[in-house]
C-alpha cells in the first residue's frame, strides 16, 4: 500500500491505492476505464464547479457516479482476469 502523502489522495476505486495530487479524481488506468460520455461529465462538472458556475453538489454527485461506474468496471475486470486465468474445466 501507498505511504499518505499531503496535498495527495488515493484513488478512490476500491483497492486502488494510487496516491494522487487533490485535482485528478482517479489514476489513469480507473480513469480511462469510464466511458468518454463520463468523463466528459466530470471534467464539466469540475470546470464549473472550480470556476464557480456550478455548486459543489452537483459536482459531487458527477463524481460519485463516475467512481460506482470505475468500482463497477474495475470489479468486472478482475473477475474476466480471475476466470482467465483458472478456466473451469465443465
């Protein structure tokens, strides 16, 4: 596991234990796994909520969804590695 650094977070797909700077939400591998319709939403959602035209609610909840969708995908690839790799024989 990644060392706490200040000013960095860990991305937040679970099991990811990237450390971060505060302005990217996840690591590029969890990042480029969202669908390009997500985060072109939270690139939006972040623009306008740094330069004040959005409220931090809805950024938050931009962000919340692109994570449940980066757990979800991330939870699918492993699953597809895990059954690659142990193939069942029946």
């Amino acid at each position: 596991m990644s060392e706490h650094r200040p000013g960095y977070h860990a991305c937040p797909v679970a099991g990811c234990h990237v450390q971060l700077p505060q302005n990217m939400l996840m690591c590029k591998s969890h990042w480029f796994m969202l669908s390009s319709i997500t985060r072109a939403k939270v690139w939006s959602a972040w623009k306008g909520f740094q330069s004040g035209q959005t409220g931090a609610r809805e950024y938050m909840l931009v962000r919340n969804a692109a994570i449940g969708e980066g757990n979800a995908k991330a939870e699918a690839k492993a699953k597809a590695d895990a059954a690659n790799r142990h193939p069942t024989l029946f």
